[in-house]
C-alpha cells in the first residue's frame, strides 16, 4: 500500500536556516520542522509516494537503512495530518483539495 502526502494549503509556512515553522490553520499551534521532516514537507505534493519520497530524498541526504527511514517518514507523516498539517491518502491527492 502506497501513502500520498499534500501539504495543506491552510497552513502558514516559512523557511529558516533549512528548518520550516509552519502554523496550523485549524488551531494556531506553531510547529518547527527539523531538517528531515523539511525535507518531507516540501516534497509532499500528493502526487509522489512517501515511500519514493524516502528513497530518493532522505536516504540520499541521510546515510539511513530505507525501511527504518519510510517507518520514521510514516509516524511523521501521520503526527503532522493529525495537526491539519499534512494530508494523507492511500490514493494521489488532487492540488487545492483539503480533507
């Protein structure tokens, strides 16, 4: 089973020193993305499978075995569309369609 990903379009986000601060549209909460979550969230365009997300942006940054990166990717991923801030889907997700 594939995971999508999408950044939700009702969040504010920035970039500082490589790391995102994103604000939740939903509740206000103030998150502070590391490097590797950075990573993830700027790819997160709902069309490319976590799980090539993974291989060809986090293992190539990070020297990380693929199956513990995509498990550590799919907590992450998880944690922020619990918080408005990622969506997720077991199929690609349209631009500009929120849940």
């Amino acid at each position: 089973m594939s995971l999508f990903v999408a950044r939700n379009s009702r969040v504010a986000a920035r970039s500082l020193d490589g790391e995102m601060m994103i604000m939740s549209g939903r509740d206000s909460t103030l998150f502070t993305l590391n490097r590797t979550a950075t990573i993830l969230w700027q790819a997160a365009d709902g069309t490319t499978p976590l799980e090539q997300i993974v291989q060809q942006k986090i293992c190539t940054e990070y020297q990380v075995e693929a199956a513990e990166a995509l498990h550590d990717a799919e907590t992450l991923a998880r944690d922020l569309a619990s918080h408005g801030i990622l969506q997720i889907s077991e199929q690609p997700i349209a631009r500009g369609k929120s849940k």
